[in-house]
C-alpha cells in the first residue's frame, strides 16, 4: 500500500492504542517529511 504523507498519519493518529504499525519509507527525505508532520499533527 503507498500512501502520501498526510494520509499515512492520518491512518496512524486514528488507529487504536496498542495497534503495532510498520511503515517503509522510500528514502530518507520521505522519512523526514513524515516525521516533521505527524509530530505538527500530534502537539
């Protein structure tokens, strides 16, 4: 499944408590665009 940035944490932020995630990042600036906004999303 590929998924852009906004939806992966989006899917991530309303999965319940406990549920275990694997996420693959194409390269390390996907990684960093990920991380950057879906800790924005989390404050």
């Amino acid at each position: 499944m590929s998924l852009h940035v906004e939806d992966a944490s989006n899917i991530i932020s309303e999965s319940y408590y406990g549920t275990h995630t694997l996420v693959v990042y194409e390269d390390l600036e996907k990684l960093r665009e990920f991380y950057s906004y879906y800790v924005k999303k989390k404050d």
